[in-house]
C-alpha cells in the first residue's frame, strides 16, 4: 500500500550527513571516531502547491545544518500560510495587509493597518475565523456606536473588516467559512457630512484675513489656498505641481511628466499628473493619482494664471514644485495640513479645511450650469455621483428658481 502524502506545508525525517575524505557519508554510516569535515542535513518538504521536493543546508557541524534547516523550512511555511480550523482572525488580517500591501497603494495599506490596529485586533482579533459569525461582529460594530466613533469612521472600518473576513473565504483550506459574514450586517446610519462650500462673501472675508496673517504668509498659505480654491484640486495634488506641469504662455504647448507621457496644454493650464502622499517606510512619494480620472488637464482663472506668472522664479527649474519645502523639494502633507489648522484659528475660521476648496469649485461649477461629469472631470473623480453626493454645496440660496416658476406658471 502507497505510503500516504506529506500534509501541505510539511516536511518528513531530516536526514544528516558527514563529509569524510570528500566524500558525502550518511551519520549512521560514518566510522567510529572519524571526523566529519563539514556536514549536510536534507528532508523532503511538500509546498502549498502539492508538489513533494527535497530541500537541504550546509554546516561546520551537524547542530548548524539542522538549525540551518529548519529555519529555511519555517521561512517557506510562513510564506505559504493558509488558513485553516485554528486559525484567529489576527492570521487572517495579517495575511489581508500583506496582499494589501502588494496590490493597493502604500497610503491604502497604512490607512487599512491603522484600522485593524487601532478598532479591530484589540476588540475580536483572538476569535477564532469559525467564531466570527454574523452575530459577534454586529456586537463589534455596535460597540462602536456605543463609543461614539463616527459613523464615517465605522463605515471605513467595515470596509476592512469585510476584505479581511472576503480573504478567509477565498483562502479557507478547510470550508468553515463559505459566505462573507460581513454582508449580513445591519447597515451604519449616521448623517452623512452636508457639504460645505463657501458662498463669494465668506471667501472673499476669508482671504482678507489670510492676507493679513504674517504667519500664514511665512507658511506660503495665501497662494497655496488660493490655487486650491481656483482649481478644485487635492491638497497631494497642489503639492505635486511642477512648473513643467503650467503653461503660463498664451499658446498651446507640448510638455512631459518625466516617465515619457505627455500632453498638450491649452493656454493658461494646468496638468495634473501626480499626487505627494507620505507612505510608511518610504517618506514622500509622488504617485499618479488617486483614481484613473486624476490625470487631468484644467484651466486656470486669470487670477490665478497672473498669480503664478507673478509668483515663478526667473530661473525655475522645471522640476521643482510650485509649493516646496523649505529646500526646494516636496513639502511634507502633514507639515502644510499643520500650517492650515494653525491658521485657521488665528484667523477664527475653526471649521476650515483645505477640502472646502474643492467643494467651494464644485458648488460654483454646479450654479454655472455645468454637467456632474464635467465637474467630475474637473475634480478628478471616476464617478459623477461622488461629486453629485459629496461635493456639490446644497441648501444654497437659489434666487432664479422663483424667477423660472414665475416663467411656467405664467
């Protein structure tokens, strides 16, 4: 009868030999009181593929190559990891990061580990994957609520939740877990935020008092702020402007991103292509956007064409950023986010973020009578609907609406 197969992720008997007289001897053969010069431990290990090969390391003696070994072993089981009966939900999350982390963004992995670490590994990641039915993780997410976290926050937690418990179903060797648990939830109610736009005479107070801050200005807030506020582009995205990205000519031109695309700008615009992110382990990282709507050529108001013919150095080189640092480089998001937060209280507007920008552009564009997909292409959005729900300004006066009643009833 057939010897049956090695499990997944096993190895049999490790079998050692001596080198005596250059020649490779099994221990049990080796002459008594002959020295081995070097030695060999070998076994069988059989992957995850199902596939039985022999592996072996080299020693100076024999404990050394066994070691040696069974390191090697350890190192090609954890690489294969599987999920199986006693597996915890923490194996499973730490088996989701790392797909996460090969396949998304590194903003997206650092977002999705703050998450895990910070709301879900304290509170059920030593429950057992059979253990995670729909009932524990409902008590999950109404503790939440219960602690007052935030009804966008917990939505955001789902999301993790939901890919972790999706990676146990794809990967579960066993079966236990055949259906996603997290879609049976009870979905999150919580007020969605109202989005917020400033209507012409906040802004034009807001910059007022912006100009007037000698901080702000030190801080480069004034032209920053108001680029955002004529573009309706990201906060990264202001940040990740290069002065080879601008035509500040009156005629069309031909310019390059430096990995060899290239686009025609009109007269008086700006190329988006890139977006300044700081990702854990690595610092500041210019990536090429957030959606595959976010390379995107946009026209600049005449304010602010002059704003930055007036503000670029006789010498620019074309790849220094608009906005930098201090030493001419990119200008660390958090750094800036700090300027702003700090700015706004002097200047005693508490509830201003740089988002506003964007949604202040939106709302304008909207009272224009321009199309969501035409303010989506403006914002960089992959669907209309996000500009439509999230950033076009509502409960805004409308003063021809009884002008175009008055119309049809007459």
């Amino acid at each position: 009868m057939a010897r049956p197969p090695l499990p997944l992720g096993t190895w049999g008997a490790i079998r050692t030999y001596g080198r005596i007289d250059g020649q490779w001897t099994p221990k049990e053969s080796i002459p008594e009181g002959a020295r081995a010069d070097s030695w060999r431990a070998v076994t069988n290990y059989r992957g995850h593929d199902g596939n039985t090969r022999q592996v072996e390391r080299s020693g100076s003696s024999e404990t050394k190559a066994r070691r040696s070994l069974r390191e090697a072993l350890g190192k090609q089981a954890g690489q294969q990891a599987t999920l199986g009966a006693g597996s915890r939900f923490a194996d499973a999350a730490k088996l989701y990061l790392e797909q996460i982390q090969t396949r998304r963004s590194g903003t997206t992995y650092d977002r999705y580990k703050g998450r895990l670490n910070k709301h879900v590994l304290p509170a059920i990641g030593q429950l057992l994957l059979r253990e995670c039915t729909v009932s524990r993780l409902e008590k999950f997410m109404t503790d939440l609520e219960r602690k007052k976290v935030a009804a966008n926050t917990r939505r955001g937690i789902r999301t993790v939740l939901s890919g972790v418990m999706q990676y146990v179903v794809l990967n579960d060797e066993t079966g236990i877990i055949s259906r996603n648990p997290v879609r049976d939830l009870s979905n999150i109610e919580g007020a969605a935020n109202k989005p917020v736009a400033m209507t012409a005479d906040q802004l034009s107070d807001f910059l007022a008092k912006l100009d007037a801050d000698e901080t702000a200005a030190k801080a480069d807030l004034p032209d920053f702020i108001r680029f955002v506020f004529g573009t309706g582009v990201r906060f990264g995205e202001a940040l990740a402007v290069r002065w080879r990205d601008l035509n500040l000519t009156d005629e069309s031109i031909t310019v390059y991103d430096g990995t060899g695309a290239q686009e025609v700008l009109p007269p008086k615009s700006v190329w988006i292509n890139g977006n300044i992110v700081a990702v854990s382990g690595k610092g500041l990282v210019r990536h090429e956007g957030k959606t595959f709507r976010a390379k995107r050529v946009i026209g600049m108001p005449d304010y602010l064409f002059t704003l930055l013919l007036v503000r670029k150095p006789f010498e620019a080189y074309e790849n220094e950023p608009v906005f930098p640092s201090g030493t001419l480089g990119w200008r660390h998001p958090s750094n800036m986010q700090r300027s702003v937060r700090r700015m706004r209280e002097r200047i005693e507007y508490p509830g201003f973020k740089t988002h506003i920008g964007r949604k202040t552009v939106a709302t304008i564009l909207d009272m224009s009578g321009q199309t969501a997909r035409e303010i989506a292409d403006q914002l960089g959005h992959a669907n209309p609907s996000m500009t439509q729900n999230v950033y076009m300004g509502r409960g805004m006066q409308n003063p021809g609406a009884a002008a175009a009643l008055d119309a049809a009833y007459k």
